[in-house]
C-alpha cells in the first residue's frame, strides 16, 4: 500500500526546532613578517549531528582582522552539532596581501562548556605553514 507524501510529512511533525548554538570561533595568526591576510576567510564546522555550512568570519572586534600574532574571535551561530569532528577553514585568496600565516584555531561550545582547538602543524615539529598560492609551503 502506497501512501502519499503529505500523509507521511503529518505522521512524522516534527514538535521541536533545532536548538541553535552561538559558538566562538577564535583564529590565531603566527608570528613571522607578513604573517597577516587581506582574504576573506571562510569556516565549516562538523560535528556528529550535522555541519555549520560554510561561514563567512566578519566580524572580530578588530579592525584588520588576521593580522600578525593577533588572536580574532567571531560569532558562530549555527545547529547544535554535537562533538566536533572536522573543522575546514579556508580563504579566497583576495587583497593584496592573500598569504597567511595560520596558527590555530579554537572553537567553543557553550552548551557542553567545550574546547576545541585544531593546530595548523606538525605537532612532532611544533611548525605553522603559510596558506598562500603564491608561497613554498616549506619555507
């Protein structure tokens, strides 16, 4: 027996929103000369219940964002994602000055009072890598 689909859309109501979450993303530039970017930096986070969808990091507090050893912390708000998997960050490669000297970055969870932080090295090494198109990764 067929049932059509707006019977199973009834049978299946749903009673409760997702909860949203206002997570802290904290980016972290490195500390070498030039380390800063002028690209727009993007961010998706993904947890065990689902993923942020990609976001745009805008607003930091700071005027320039991403500059050299400086720590930028952004709003996230998106769907409770449970403990995080992966952690993608990325950026356009636009401005004048698009390299970047990426450290870490953290994400809180308020809701579970949890810590995350993914470092951008080798950790054997203790080393931070430039994102750029125009660079040598190993220098």
């Amino acid at each position: 027996m067929e049932k059509k689909l707006s019977e199973v859309a009834e049978q299946r109501s749903v009673t409760k929103p997702f909860a949203e979450i206002d997570y802290t993303v904290t980016v972290f530039t490195g500390d070498k000369v030039w380390a800063g970017t002028d690209a727009n930096v993007f961010v998706t986070m993904t947890g065990e219940l689902g993923d942020s969808g990609e976001r745009e990091l805008r607003d930091s507090g700071n005027v320039n964002k991403f500059e050299k050893n400086q720590e930028d912390a952004f709003t996230v708000t998106a769907v409770e994602l449970g403990r995080l998997k992966k952690l993608k960050i990325r950026h356009d490669n636009k401005g004048g000055g698009a390299a970047w000297y990426l450290d870490r970055v953290e994400v809180e969870d308020p809701k579970n009072s949890k810590k995350f932080v993914v470092y951008f090295a080798n950790v054997q090494m203790k080393c931070i890598a430039w994102w750029s198109t125009a660079r040598d990764p190993a220098k």
